[in-house]
C-alpha cells in the first residue's frame, strides 16, 4: 500500500476476510482446518541483526513512496552462506564505500520524494510557508515515514531530533521541502533503517525465555513473505499485541499470504535458492550461441520464476511438480531457443508438446545455460548444481593436486561430453565427485551450453541416460520425474526456506524443527504457500535461543515494543 | 614580520574554513601559474607529492617455460609469454622464484594464493578470510586524508570479483561499471580542485548536522546487539565516520593539483560479457578513471583486477573459457606449453602494461605519476594447471617517490612472496616490524627493489 494510502485510510490488500477465507479455502483443500499449529514448544531460533538487502530495501521503499520513485544504485553482495544470500545479510559488515552507496541513495530518494511533482501527494501536509521550517508539518510527515522505514514507532527522542534536524535544516537552506529532504536522508541511513535488528522480549509462556518482541516479529513475518517491511496493517497488529496470540498471528500471516505482495516474497526466496544472482554475470559465446543474447539471460530468469510463482501460488501445486511440469510461459527471445516455437511479444502461457523432452525446470535455460560453461554443455556444472541447488547437497571442491593429463586435448579424443567425462570416472582423484555428479548432467545432454534442444554432438548422437541416487533413467524427462520423487527434493526446500525466513539457522535448532516441517509439508501436499504459513506460524519461528547478551542495558522504550536488551 | 610569517604558514584549506566561519561564502580563487615548488618535488603548500599504493590482479598465474626471464637484474629479456610488457620493462620489477606457502592449509584451488600474497596468512579453509588485505592495511596509514580511503575497480563486469577486505564478511565491492565508476569520482559531489571558484554546498552542512544524530543513535542501537553484531556496527559506526570526513572535505577547497585534469564521461559502457576483448576495453575505460582519481588525489590506494582468481575470460570462437583451458588443453609436444592457455596470459599482460602505461602518462612535478606510485601486482598460482603454488609470479611498478628502483628481474630464491608486500608497506611509511604468519612470516625486505 503506498504511502499515499497510509493517509487516506485506503486498503488495497484483500480484506482480512478474504484472507481468511483463503485460509479455509487452502486448507479444506489439504484435509485440515485453519487450526494453528506452533510444531515443537522447545523450538527456537537466533536473533540476528540483518543487513537490508537490495531488495528489501527497494520494495520497502516502493511501499512507502510508491513505484514512481526511481533508484539506481548497486549495493555490495552478500556472501552465500548456507546456500543462500539471504542468510549472508547476518553477517555483512558495512564498509565505507558501501555507506557511501547508502548515503548517495538515501539522498537520490529524498530528492525526488521533496520534488514539486510528488510532495503533493508523497508529503500530507503544506508548511505554512516553503521557505522555513514547519515543525507540526515536519512531524507529521517524518512520523509515519519514519516508522514504516524503520518498522517501529520512532522513538520520541529520535523523532524531536529528526523534526528538529528537518527546521534546522529548512531555516539554513530557507526550503522547508529541502529541510524534510536531510532529516529524511538521515532515516534512511540510519542503523534503525539498515539493519534488521531482532530485539527480544522475555516470553511470559516460557519463563527464562526469549522472544521477538512484537515489531521484530512483524519485520521477520514480512520479510519473509513480501521481502519487504511491514505495512502500516501489520504494524499496528504489533502494536495491539496481535501477534502475540495464535489468532492474531494467523489473522496477519493469512493476509499476507493472500496478499498481491507475497509473489514478491516467493520469487525472492526462489530467486536467491536457485543462485539466480550468478545471471548478472553470465555470459555466452555469441559466435558459438549467437541465438543467446542478454534479452535471452534476462528472460531465461523471469520464465523460471513466473513458471513457479504460477504452479506454486496461483495454482496451488505441488512443489514436487515443477520438475515435470509441461506448463510454462515464453517469451519471443526465449522462442528462439525453442526450435520451431514462436510467441508474440512480452509473456505467453506456453505448455510444452507432449513429445518433447522439454519437461520441468531443469529442463529450462534458466538451468541449462546457467550451469555450463560460455561456449559448451557441462554435465558436472549442472550435476553439481541439481545436487547443491536443490537436494542441499554439498559436492566437495576438486583437489588440488588433481592429474589432469586424462583430459588433455578433449576435442581430439573425445566426440561427446560422455566420452570426455568418462574420463573423470576413470581417474580415482576425480571419480569421487564425478560419480555424483555427471550421471545426473548426462541426462540433460539433449540440450546444449545455451538451452537448445539437440540430438547430436559433433555428428555422435547423444546418449542421454543417466541415474539418480541409483534410479535410471534414459532422458531428461526421467531425470525430472526421478528428481520429483526424491525424498530429499521437498526436504531440501523445507531446509532453505526456514533458514532463509529466520536469517540463518544452525543444525541444533534444524535438528528439532526440520522434521516436523517435513512432515507438514508433506500433510499439506507439498503446497509451498502452506509451508510458508507453517513456518509463519511455529514457535520457532518468534522465540529466541538465547538471552540478550547485555542484560545490564535493559531498559523500556515507550511504545517500542516493550523491553529491548 | 612575525605576523607575517606566522600567516605563511597557513595551509589554504585553514584559511578558507576560516573565512567560511561555518558560513556560505563563494570564494573566487586565480588559478596558480605553480603549484609546485620550485624544483617540482611537492606541492605549492610545501607538503611532498604524495606516495600512492596499488594493487593489480591477474588470475591464473603463468607459463613458467615462456614468462620467466633467463637474465635477473636490469636489463631482462622479455619471453614470449611476457613480451607485451616490453613498453613498461623499466617501470616495473618482475619477481619470479617466490613461494606462497600453506603450511598445514589445504591448498585451496585459486584462493590461497592470493590470500596469502594479499594478507601474509594461509586461509584454513574456503570461507576463511583472514586478516584483512594489504591495501585496507596500508589506506589506513595513508589514506585518511584523501575523498576516498580506498578505490576499487574490476574489468571483469562482476563487482564480486575483488581482493580487498575489511574482514571476513566485508568485501570492498569492485565496481564493474566505467560509467557508475565516473559518477562515483567525478559525479555531483566532484569538487574539481583546480576550479577557479569554490562555494560549499549548504545541504552538505545540513547534512553533517543530521548525520551526527544518526551517530548518537547508533551508539544506542550497539548496546543491545550481541558481541558479533556490536563489531558489525562498530564497522557501520566508523563508516559514517568516513561519511562524516567527506562532508568535512566537501566544505573544503581543495589544493590545486597541477597533474588533475578534467575527465570526460564515457558514453557509454562496454558491451556485457568478459570475451577478451570486452575485458580489455573495460580494463582501460576503468584505468583511466582510475588514474585521474589518484591524480587528483581523489584516492591514494586503488585496486584493479583484471580477472578473477579463477578467470573466466573467454577467447572469441573457443568453447572453454580461460580457467577450464588451464586443466583441459593438452601441453603442446612441439612448443612445450599449453597455447591457448598462454594466450590468455598474455592478453593479460597487455593490459598490465597498459595499467601501468597510464600512470607514466600523467606528468606530475618533474616526473610522471608512476615514479609516486608503487602498485603491487599478484595471481592465485604459479602454473594453474596443477594449482601450484611454487614459483608463484608477482610485479610492481612505479618508484614510490624515488624510494624503489624499477627495471629489476629478482629472484626470490624461494622465500616467501609476501616479501614484496611486505617491502611495500615498509616503502610506504608503515611502522611495522613483520607481515605474514607460519612460514609467511617475513621480517625480510626485497633489498634488491630498494632504492
């Protein structure tokens, strides 16, 4: 909900009764009630200070400002840890040249929030004269601002400074506007802004215990349904206590699951499990791929997650049956690389013809051409990335001292990449890892370094089989079914999305909770907004593992959700 | 007379903020016929000219049959693998016969060479980062005063492809993008140092005022983190402090700088993709930048890879990029090298001579830009075919303000590599007495570069 409709009292989301009817609806489907159910009393997760990403930051600002707001700027990457960025936003430290990124946006994004063509509707109030401050309009303004920024209640002390700042500023500038632009530079780049910061509470029903307290719980909720901070709805659910309660808490997660702003959470989440960063620096041999071009990069991603968000979201599926799946959409760019499909401009619905091998996600450029090398295939590159992407599997690193005179002059000795990669079996240093590897990217052989269906190599036909785990299969078509029935493909899933919605977990806090999301998921037909709901919903999800570090510094901030240590 | 010289002494930067008196005033300033002294050794206010730190980067190391010279000392010959280099010969020092060594390390493939040669320490493991890099080290030491401590840039279109680090978790983000790299030098918040007027932007003291509140705020906010994350905001807390230095500087005229001269903005980026010739334009689009950046004292430590440690770089027309080249083609019986491998090395080396080129192509005083500058130029393996670690290449260039020689083949005799490193920081003024750790550990300067 923009901003603008903060202030008039506006509500574009789906009511909260048509969430909750939503909730009935999705689980009559799966066999239960919208009951709640926290899984393991004893759970509890860690209290991270989170670096905003990119992402969030952008949504978050769209949130409040609306789409009009235009930013361009790069913010350093997070490291993967644990298989996804999300979890390295614990860890990130801020250098300077990164503050100066933070500094140059925040100033970018006050510029044009101030400017005459969005501060009437951006800014709720008109000074009584542009050219000195204003302090009741100031306060209206960076109040609301401030606490959706900064997903809580400004605290009275930090709001007095900040609306003192914007008149100081207005009467040294003589622009009441230009006054609003530093304080509002000044939220953004505060440590309230750019670190998600758990802060914890203790929890009356576990004496001893932590908990998020109800604004940390409200930005954990959101930034891991909608990647993004809370709306004005969720934040004043934390600020009655709502979440406190398992109704409450389900009234809020059933929104936002029913929300238009959920996709933008699913397709995070995928995005960052399927390592989609790497295609900002993918790249192909044009004179060996000259059908790949930078619009074929850009839309191989977009298929990838419209594909999902459709299968998982909007129609409900079985997360299982992405790898089978003909059902896809297709772009003119990507049709190029379907021999003998065509597609009108923008995005189509597309179901793959029953004949072809094309079936499910590792069937898709997105895999295809991610996982090899510019100018060929690679079975192990995409063996590898099945097994790590999306069995959470770890292949080890070659060793070092690897003989690699097996391999020399490929091109002379070896007609296909079987030919060639049976050379990795035969050499005991490489067969190891190969061996979990290759027979999977084998499978996948049909189709070349750039996605495109093939049947030959070098004039050598292809043979295409493979195994998986010791399940054979004689095509890529196989390898999907076989990769759909693999026990550790929705255990994987599960793995990721718990660690990516609490900002990392470690293997004692899995240990207890991981089984029992496995076996909800699986009640829940491997529906991936129901595992979602349930990870929202566990008590693990808000209480915390350990105490405050510091509890000689507890103090009660009025309004701030309650005790912060 | 007293008085008089009692006002000689002022810097112009004090007597600007004094007439500013917290004020806006616009200050109309003659341009100076010298800013040097008068045998072109310093600059106008008396100060020396500066000395600037670099680092260089090339992954995958070399040919050691074709790239390692039979002469040591003056004078080398340049092997085929190196014959690009024979423009820059008598600007840069080639070091061959070091070692990085790992001691009880696993040798990480294409990661525990460069670490050790940037930090002096062995990573124990692929997510260990020790230390922090030399160029953090030494920006600390001289780069307080300059607009950005540090600058960093790469050729290969991944601003992940950088060898400078804080820490474990703070990469010092390489910026990719000649155009986003022009407006971060020379963008709105340029103060061109030979401008004939200089008014301060009244927003920038708008700005400190509101940032010393956000400092405050974050004293709060690192109370009630836990001891990991408190160092993660003490971190944040120094960074706005940086921030807080440039608003300072932004207040400030700045001295002019005879060798800065105004940059033109590129058109345009080079086109994506890290085929050899893209990454040659990229590397000198961003060069050039860089280069004026240090002319105009924007920065005094700067750093630029023109490939990843496990470089990707792919040669038109050929299926295998550079580092899979390395492992899969075959050493040719006849020359006795693997030759695409080779070529890869040498499009490498001619941007490396062009890197250095640019330097010497800036005069400043009586010289060039490169005789005040030592740039420290590293790979991740010797031969990367077999991800050695002996024998293992590094250079540098320039004569950091007549303190080095340059010119010279040395041979290591298989001490450690972290000797030129550690050369340079003693050539740049840091009081340290050791780098490196284990074996790594050096207390020994590569006398043979010393002036």
């Amino acid at each position: 909900m923009p901003f603008s409709a903060v202030f008039s009292g506006r509500h574009p989301e789906r009511s909260s009764v048509t969430a909750r009817l939503c909730c009935v609806i999705a689980f009559a489907l799966a066999g239960q009630g919208c009951s709640v159910d926290s899984g393991p009393q004893n759970a509890t997760s860690t209290a991270h200070a989170r670096l905003i990403s990119q992402k969030q930051y952008f949504n978050t600002v769209e949130y409040v400002f609306g789409p009009d707001i235009t930013l361009s700027t790069q913010f350093a990457p997070f490291r993967r840890v644990d298989g996804l960025l999300a979890n390295g936003g614990s860890t990130a430290g801020i250098t300077v040249g990164q503050m100066r990124e933070f500094q140059r946006t925040a100033g970018a994004l006050a510029e044009q929030v101030v400017s005459p063509e969005h501060r009437n509707f951006l800014i709720p109030c008109k000074p009584a004269r542009e050219d000195a401050a204003d302090e009741a309009c100031a306060t209206q303004f960076l109040s609301v601002v401030g606490r959706l920024l900064q997903r809580r209640p400004l605290d009275p002390k930090v709001q007095a400074a900040t609306v003192a700042e914007a008149g100081a500023a207005a009467d040294r500038l003589k622009d009441f506007y230009a006054g609003l632009a530093v304080a509002l530079e000044g939220l953004l780049i505060s440590p309230d802004m750019l670190f998600i910061i758990d802060q914890t509470e203790p929890d009356p029903k576990r004496p001893g215990q932590q908990r998020l307290d109800a604004y940390s719980l409200a930005s954990r909720l959101s930034f891991f349904l909608w990647d993004a901070a809370p709306d004005d709805e969720l934040l004043q659910a934390a600020q009655r206590g709502d979440l406190y309660t398992s109704k409450g808490r389900a009234r809020a997660v059933d929104r936002m699951l029913a929300s238009p702003r959920l996709e933008a959470g699913v397709r995070a989440f995928f995005d960052d499990m399927l390592a989609f960063d790497e295609f900002a620096v993918l790249t192909k041999d044009p004179g060996i791929y000259p059908a790949f071009s930078g619009e074929t990069l850009l839309d191989a991603r977009e298929q990838t997650l419209l594909t999902i968000y459709d299968h998982v979201v909007v129609k409900k599926g079985d997360y299982r049956d992405l790898f089978t799946s003909r059902e896809t959409f297709i772009s003119p760019a990507l049709a190029l690389l379907y021999d003998g499909v065509s597609a009108p401009p923008g995005w189509s619905r597309f179901e793959v013809p029953a004949d072809s091998p094309r079936v499910g996600l590792l069937t898709q450029v997105s895999f295809l051409a991610g996982h090899s090398h510019p100018g060929r295939s690679s079975p192990t590159l995409r063996g590898k990335a099945l097994r790590e992407l999306l069995l959470c599997q770890i292949v080890p690193r070659p060793p070092p001292n690897v003989d690699f005179s097996q391999l020399e002059n490929p091109d002379a000795h070896y007609p296909t990449q079987r030919d060639r990669v049976a050379a990795h079996l035969a050499a005991p240093s490489c067969a190891g890892c190969h061996r979990i590897t290759d027979p999977i990217g084998l499978a996948l052989e049909n189709f070349d370094g750039a996605g495109r269906y093939r049947t030959q190599e070098g004039g050598t036909p292809i043979d295409a089989s493979g195994n998986l785990d010791g399940k054979p299969f004689t095509d890529a078509v196989g390898l999907g079914q076989a990769l759909r029935d693999n026990p550790g493909l929705p255990a994987c899933l599960v793995k990721r999305m718990y660690s990516y919605s609490v900002g990392g977990s470690d293997i004692k806090e899995e240990k207890i909770v991981l089984p029992y999301f496995r076996e909800r998921f699986e009640a829940d037909g491997y529906r991936v907004p129901e595992l979602m709901r349930t990870i929202a919903m566990s008590t693990a999800f808000s209480s915390i593992a350990e105490p405050a570090a510091t509890p000689a510094q507890t103090q009660v901030v009025a309004d701030r959700g309650g005790t912060r240590k | 007379m007293k008085n008089l010289r009692k006002l000689e002494s002022l810097g112009r930067r004090r007597v600007l903020r004094g007439m500013l008196n917290g004020g806006i005033v616009t200050v109309g300033l003659p341009l100076l016929n010298c800013f040097l002294n008068d045998n072109g050794t310093a600059l106008a206010s008396g100060a020396p000219l500066p000395v600037r730190f670099g680092t260089w980067f090339w992954g995958l190391g070399m040919n050691s049959k074709i790239f390692v010279p039979n002469k040591l000392g003056a004078g080398y010959d340049l092997p085929e693998e190196i014959a690009a280099l024979a423009r820059v010969r008598d600007d840069i020092n080639l070091f061959t016969n070091f070692n990085a060594f790992r001691d009880s390390s696993p040798n990480i493939c294409h990661y525990t060479g460069w670490v050790i040669m940037r930090t002096g320490q062995a990573p124990t493991g692929s997510e260990d980062r020790p230390g922090e890099t030399i160029d953090v080290t030494i920006a600390r030491a001289i780069g307080r005063t300059s607009r950005f401590p540090t600058l960093t840039a790469t050729a290969t279109g991944d601003m992940r492809t950088s060898f400078s680090y804080l820490n474990a978790n703070s990469p010092n983000s390489a910026e990719p993008s000649p155009l986003n790299f022009y407006s971060q030098i020379f963008g709105a918040d340029y103060q061109d140092p030979n401008a004939e007027s200089f008014t301060p932007n009244p927003r920038v003291m708008a700005r400190k005022s509101v940032l010393s509140g956000v400092l405050d705020r974050t004293r709060e906010v690192t109370k009630i983190v836990g001891s990991e994350d408190r160092a993660r905001l003490d971190q944040y807390f120094t960074a706005l402090r940086d921030l807080e230095r440039q608003f300072d500087q932004q207040l400030t005229k700045p001295e002019p700088i005879a060798a800065c001269h105004a940059v033109t903005a590129p058109a345009q980026d080079p086109k994506n993709g890290i085929d050899s010739d893209a990454v040659a334009i990229r590397h000198k689009m961003l060069t050039d930048l860089m280069v004026m950046a240090v002319a105009c004292d924007q920065t005094r430590v700067f750093n630029m890879a023109y490939s990843a440690s496990s470089a990707t770089t792919i040669k038109a027309g050929y299926e295998k990029p550079h580092h899979t080249t390395t492992h899969e083609e075959g050493v040719d019986s006849k020359l006795g090298y693997q030759p695409t491998a080779s070529w890869f090395t040498r499009r490498a080396m001619e941007s490396w001579a062009t890197f250095v080129e640019a330097f010497r192509n800036v005069k400043e005083g009586d010289g060039t830009l490169l005789d005040n500058v030592l740039i420290y130029a590293t790979t991740d393996h010797a031969w990367a075919r077999v991800h050695s670690l002996e024998g293992i290449p590094l250079f540098t260039a320039g004569r950091a303000g007549g303190r080095v020689k340059s010119g010279l083949h040395i041979d290591g005799k298989g001490t450690t590599a972290v000797r030129v490193g550690y050369t340079g920081m003693k050539v740049l003024g840091l009081d340290v007495n050791s780098w490196g750790t284990k074996s790594n550990n050096t207390t020994s300067e590569v006398s043979e570069m010393l002036a």
